[in-house]
C-alpha cells in the first residue's frame, strides 16, 4: 500500500514527465519550423543569386598559356579522375545543398538523375533535419533514381561533434551514403538567427570519426576558404579529402544577412562580413603547396569550364559547384542543369587541348601568368602552423 504521500509524488512525478514531453514535442516543432523556413529561404536566395560575394574568387586572375600546336585529339584527353576510392569520369562533383523539404527532395531527386548520367559525385545538403524529425530522411534518399552515384552525407562540424559514431553512421546508411562530408561553417552560423556559437570540440570530433566511421570523410568549408594551418590539422588527422570551398561563390553569410531581421545584431554581422574569407584560388594554391595526402578539391565560384581549368592548374584534383546547377535545373530542369554541366566538363577538356596537357592532372604543368592581387595573396601565405586544440 502507498501512503497518501507516496501517491502524491508519484502523481507529480508523472506529471513532470507529461509536461516535458509536451515541452520537448514543442521543442521539436519550433525547431523543424526554423529549420524548414531556413531551408526554403536558402533555396529562393541561392538560386536567385542574391547572396553572392561582391568580389571575385580570383580564378580570372589565373591566364592559362595559349598553346597553337598541341599535338593533341581533344577526344583522346582523358577526364577520368580517382576519386576516395572510385573512377569518376571528369574532375567534378556537386556539392551539398539542400534537403528537409518536400521541395528539397524534388531537387535532390533531380540533380543526384544528373549525376548519375554524367559519371560523377552527388552531394546531399545538410542531414541535421532527418535527425531533428526521422521522418524527413526520404527528401535525402535518391538511391532508387541514382542507384550508381557516388553520394556524400552532410552534417556540420557542431552537429557531428554532437552525435555519437553509431548515430552518423545509422544516418548515413539511411541514405546510401559513400562518404560524409563534414561542413565547416562559423562564419554563416555568426550571422545567423539562433546559429551556433560554440565551436569547441570540432578538430575531437573529426579525429573521433576519420578512426571510428569506416566510411571515407571530407572536410569542407562552406565559402570561407580553408587556411594553410586548417589543412595542416585535417592532413595530420589523415582525412582522404579536403574541399577549399573558398570565397568568390555564394557567401552563406551573405545568405543568412537576407534572412536576419534589419535591426538584428546578426544583420550587422551579415553586412560587416558580407565578403569575408580566403579567395578560391588562393584557397587552392595554397593547399596545393602544401602537398596534401589526399584530394584537394576546388569550390567557390566555379561557374564555366575555364573556371574548373583554372582550378585544377592551381593543384586542386577535382571542382565543386552547386548554385549555378541549382539555377539551370529551376530555369530549364534537368535536362538544363545535364547541359549546363556538360559545358563545364567541355570546357575542361577544351582548356587541356589548348594547353597541351593530355589530362586534367597535366594542367598543373600547364605554362600561366598570375594577376596581381593573386600574385600578392601566394606571396603572403601564411605559415601552415596551429596551435593544438583545447582539450
């Protein structure tokens, strides 16, 4: 028998408990709520261009060397690229983007089809929605259109810090995933409403997943660029690839500053560091002097074939690109987004012809003059040296 007493606390315990599986279900609806709107809102103002960095990704300034006698056939140039593993068939990926939405998933749907088609790496955008809400994961699965893809799972750094080996992996299986690529983003989280702050623990968690995952990760920032020092601590720890994504592209800062409210501290943040960050080419010539042991890819601002071109001569092995695909495939679908793409790819082999490389890796021999403003950033190169992570 329970005394009065007893019964009373058990009844106020089981109350405290109904409470907050209200206030946690609550919780769980505002945050899909801001996680959805945040979405939509990133998909209308990429797509439409409106958060682009007011300056260049330095690319242009890189002139590739006219070559009139290449003693070559542009259709025995090989674009066939390794890749974690894998043989891609040109030097290309797209990059993360979206997900979470029924829109999200009619886009990922459609791109990871073009991917598929042409031979090359499909990116997922950022899978912290499904872990939110399980219900989301199919606006992540493609398998049943793109059954052959090579497709990365995406979590940022703070969410991959958070979440137990077993937890990412189960994630990643959900989908089908070949690798995880984990996303590097302060400077967007600094101006946005209700971003992280707390960045400690990100090189642990990195080090706990590259021993305990089993599948291959890459490291990548989101428009920032990576530093001489951040791809000397990815390369100690041993991760396979490393994606510059540097500044020139889309500026996710510049994003989240549409999204902010006008008299928010994060819309001040938003405008004061609109074009903050490490231009892509000198992002990617700086890593490349470094000699990483895995893939260096290039992404930020890569819009045309010569862009790519560009890239690959400064040391990247391969290019990402996500906005100007996501564009073509709202403006024409995918057969649009499937032509855009194979201009890119075009326009690499045509860079190879004309610089007499017989292959996308040859164009690093490739003869070139640099601008100045690049020629100024190679020359300041800061030390690849860091300070080891707090414990």
């Amino acid at each position: 028998m329970f005394s009065a007493g007893s019964r009373l606390a058990v009844g106020e315990a089981k109350h405290r408990l109904v409470l907050w599986r209200v206030r946690k279900a609550r919780l769980i609806q505002s945050t899909m709520s801001d996680i959805n709107t945040r979405k939509a809102d990133h998909l209308a103002i990429t797509a439409s261009g409106a958060g682009a960095f007011r300056r260049g990704s330095l690319l242009d300034e890189v002139h590739l060397i006219h070559q009139a006698l290449p003693e070559l056939n542009a259709d025995d140039i090989d674009l066939r690229t390794p890749f974690l593993g894998r043989t891609i068939n040109a030097p290309l990926m797209l990059t993360g983007m979206t997900g979470g939405t029924e829109e999200a998933a009619a886009i990922n749907k459609q791109l990871a089809v073009v991917a598929q088609t042409l031979g090359i790496p499909f990116g997922l955008g950022s899978m912290r929605a499904m872990v939110v809400k399980p219900e989301l994961a199919w606006t992540y699965q493609v398998r049943d259109v793109a059954p052959d893809v090579f497709l990365l799972g995406n979590f940022g750094v703070v969410q991959a810090a958070q979440m137990s080996t077993a937890e990412l992996r189960s994630a990643l299986n959900i989908v089908g995933a070949n690798a995880l690529c984990i996303h590097l983003n302060p400077a967007q989280e600094m101006a946005q409403p209700g971003g992280d702050r707390d960045f400690r623990g990100g090189i642990a968690a990195i080090t706990r997943l590259q021993a305990e995952l089993g599948l291959p990760i890459i490291v990548k920032e989101t428009g920032c660029g990576l530093s001489p020092a951040t791809v000397a601590a990815l390369d100690a720890i041993g991760i396979p690839a490393i994606d510059v994504s540097g500044a020139g592209g889309t500026s996710w800062v510049a994003v989240e500053a549409q999204r902010s409210s006008p008299t928010s501290v994060e819309q001040a943040v938003g405008q004061d560091f609109w074009d903050w960050g490490i231009p892509t080419a000198a992002a990617v010539a700086w890593a490349s002097s470094q000699s990483p042991k895995g893939s260096l890819i290039a992404s930020g601002g890569i819009r045309t074939g010569l862009d790519a071109a560009r890239a690959l001569a400064l040391g990247a092995d391969l290019v990402g690109l996500a906005q100007p695909a996501l564009r073509a495939l709202k403006e024409g679908g995918p057969n649009a987004a499937t032509q855009y793409l194979n201009g890119i790819i075009a326009g690499i082999r045509s860079a190879c012809l004309l610089t007499g490389s017989e292959n996308p890796k040859q164009l690093r021999n490739a003869q070139r003059v640099l601008g100045p403003e690049l020629s100024h950033w190679l020359a300041h190169a800061p030390k690849a040296s860091m300070k080891p992570p707090r414990p």
